[in-house]
C-alpha cells in the first residue's frame, strides 16, 4: 500500500473520529440537544448574507413543523412509571427510585388532557419566528399582500399556524390572512406513501440497526440506582426500556411545564449521547436516505416538493406575492431537506456508524418548531433574474447547485434541477396538484 493511501486514511479516521468525539461534545455542554425530535427550537445565531447589489427579497416560501409539543399518548410515559410503581408496591425501590417515581405521577398528571397539543412554548416559537421572518424581510410583507397559510388537520400544527398568523396580523393589520387546514391539501402537507413507508425497516435495515444500537443499548447502573433488589430486577426490570423511557421522558419535558431535569441527572454524559445514536440511526433508516432500505425514503415528499415550485412559479410573476406558509411535521420536513440534499443531508451508506460522523445529524433538521424557508429575491417586476436562499431552522443553508453568490442560487437552475430529479424517479404524475395523484 502506497504512503499517500496510507495517509489519506489516516487522514478520513482523524475527520471521522473528530466529528463523533464532536457530537459527544456538543451534547456534553448541552444535553437537551440529545433529545432528537423533542429537542426545543434553538434560537438562531449567525448573521445572514447581505443580498446582491439591488436585490430586494419579494415572496417567501415556508415549511414549518408544528412547535413544542406534549407527548402524543401515555404509553411513553406509562412504561417507566410502570416499571417502578410496581416495584414500589413490593417494596423494591431504592430512595431514588421513589423519588423518579413522584417524578413520572407529577408529569403524568401535567400531561393529562393535553396528550400530542402545541404547548405554550410551541405558540411562543412560532410568534418568534414569525416576528424574525418581517424584521429580516419586512418588503415581503408590506401593505396588504396575501400571507397564504396551510396547516395539516392535526391540532398542534393548526395551532402553530394561528400563532405565527396572529404575530403577522399584530405587526401588519393591513395583510390579507387567508388559512386553510383541510384534507384537501393533505396529499402534498403529509404524504404518506404506502410502498415507502411499507418499506423503511427491511429485514436488512433491522439487522443493521440492532447490530448497532445493541453495544449502547443496555444501561443495568441506571436500574440498579432505582431498585435494591438485584434478583428482582433480572427478572422483572428491562435494563435497555427502562433507561431509554426514563431519559426520554426528562429530555421531552424541555417542552412542558413539567422540568424533566432529575430524570436526566441519573445519566452520564456518555449515556445521554449514546441515546441520541440509537434516535439518530433509526431517524436515518427511516426517514433519511439510508442504503438500508434502497435510499428512496426522501421521495415521500416529493409532492410537497413540487407544489413549492409551482407555487413559487405562481407567485414570481406577481407584482407583490407575500408569503405561502405551511404548517407540518418532522416526518415531512427531515424527509424533504434529505430529497434537496440540504447541507449534505442525502449522504448515503449502508454502514450506520458513518452517518454520526458525517454530520448527518437529525437534532440539526426537525427540533419543535423546525422550519424551512425559501427568501426569493429580484430588482423589480422586470427582472427575469430571480435569486434566492434556503434557511434551515433560520440559518443559510447550502444546495448541491453552482452559484457566484453563495448562499444565493438562481431560482432557474433549482426548478430545471429539482424537476429532472423528480422525474427521474419516475413516479410523479404529470397533471400535479391534484389529490388524485396521491398512491
């Protein structure tokens, strides 16, 4: 073996143990970034890219997930207050254990009533993030432009979107609000393809994924910190459910009025990252573009990627167009910024130990509160032109697109890009936006 192949190795183990010895650290000094798709909205934190010389952003095109939320159900939360109130009636628990067991019954009782709605956070995010999209872009939304809204039919993203209308509507009384949450509109808001869906843990993919979550998987310090009884555990405790809905339901709690903080405190920070590589891995075999299941996931929104450009088609040939926002799921948004290859998000491998250090980290797409927004840019109506930019969660992103003006691209050579990607595939009927075309 050649020394240049030699050290070109040496050189990818360097990069890719310094890009996992970097999520550790950044989930060190913050753990609730390990809580994956419960991982509350980060405030934004670099500076945008000034526009080219005479350009004027006119028209914005979004897609939001819903914002922090409360869980869906009890199951969650009833495995791990299960484990221990039952341990607790047979005098099995250990002073700590009674402790996380008050713990569960409080946020229990906190989550009653409220199962999968928009929590105060959730509505604060998205006035936030309204109010910073017409400080950052206030010519879109001057005078009385149409601000068109969708939201799929489920509560939280409804109440999502009357959050963010209700900030534009207070810092613009003059916009023409028009909202819409219907099954109508459902086909491209969540699609949801069957032969895809039906497809995503293959035999292949549950192989790999048990092979590796199985080393970080089982935690016994943590159940042995709870119950005093070592024989009573091995046959009553699990050692991997146990750990993995316990730290899960503290990390959740970031979106609640309930502090999940205790919960966490039982963890390591060796453990609480191991917990977002087990969600990491299986976000990616499901909803990314893993080789597992023949890399295809991403196209489940391929709908909801062509009514972004049609609807932008559309609206460039108004004077003043507004803004189409949309209101949806992580499900959708994860899938969607893979299928755009959005910051190198369509890496591909069938070797699940290289996606964490290729910085295909799920935490950075889809927290609560997640969005996307198109900015489109021009001189005026006559100019043929049209530039824009893709901010992730409010930050400049990149396209697999050639540009002199990074983070810009010309909206031309995105839709010619993007439509030969699409049909490519093969699978997208012609005739479009209608719900007919849904499989």
């Amino acid at each position: 073996m050649s020394k240049r192949i030699v050290c070109l190795m040496v050189l990818l183990g360097v990069l890719i143990t310094g890009h996992a010895q970097l999520a550790y650290n950044v989930i060190k000094e913050n753990h609730d970034i390990a809580a994956s798709n419960y991982y509350a909205y980060p405030l934004p934190s670099k500076q945008l890219t000034p526009a080219p010389a005479g350009k004027r952003p006119f028209y914005i095109s979004h897609y939001g997930r819903h914002g922090s939320r409360y869980l869906d159900n009890r199951k969650g939360y009833d495995i791990p207050y299960n484990y221990l109130h039952k341990g607790d009636s047979l005098g099995k628990l250990t002073p700590l254990g009674k402790e996380m067991l008050q713990r569960m019954a409080d946020i229990i009782k906190d989550a009653e009533g409220y199962w999968g709605t928009l929590s105060l956070l959730g509505q604060k995010q998205h006035r936030d993030i309204a109010r910073r999209m017409v400080e950052s872009f206030p010519e879109v939304f001057e005078g009385n432009v149409i601000i068109d809204a969708h939201s799929t039919i489920v509560n939280r993203c409804i109440m999502s979107m009357a959050a963010a209308t209700t900030q534009l509507a207070a810092m613009n009384p003059q916009l023409q609000i028009q909202l819409d949450a219907s099954d109508h509109d459902m086909f491209y808001m969540n699609h949801q393809d069957k032969l895809l869906r039906d497809s995503m843990m293959t035999h292949k993919a549950k192989q790999a994924y048990e092979a590796f979550i199985e080393p970080i998987k089982h935690n016994p310090r943590v159940t042995q910190l709870l119950f005093n009884d070592t024989a009573y555990i091995r046959e009553n405790v699990s050692d991997y459910w146990l750990p993995y809905y316990l730290l899960k339901t503290g990390l959740m709690q970031q979106n609640t009025n309930q502090q999940g903080g205790p919960l966490v405190a039982m963890f390591t920070d060796k453990e609480i990252h191991q917990f977002w590589q087990n969600e990491n891995a299986w976000w990616y075999i499901m909803y990314g573009p893993s080789l597992l299941n023949g890399g295809c996931q991403p196209y489940s929104q391929r709908y909801l990627l062509r009514r972004i450009i049609a609807d932008a088609d559309r609206c460039l040939k108004q004077k003043h167009p507004g803004a189409t926002l949309r209101y949806g799921h992580e499900t959708v948004l994860l899938p969607l910024v893979c299928l755009l290859d959005l910051n190198g998000y369509s890496f591909q491998t069938m070797n699940l130990n290289e996606v964490e250090p290729q910085g295909w980290w799920a935490c950075n797409v889809f927290p609560m509160g997640a969005n996307l927004q198109f900015i489109f840019y021009r001189k005026n109506l006559d100019d043929k032109d049209i530039l824009f930019k893709v901010l992730l969660n409010e930050e400049e992103a990149t396209l697999p697109l050639p540009t002199n003006n990074p983070p810009y691209y010309r909206w031309q050579d995105f839709r010619e890009f993007y439509l030969r990607k699409l049909a490519a595939y093969g699978r997208i009927d012609e005739s479009l936006l209608s719900p007919q075309t849904e499989d």
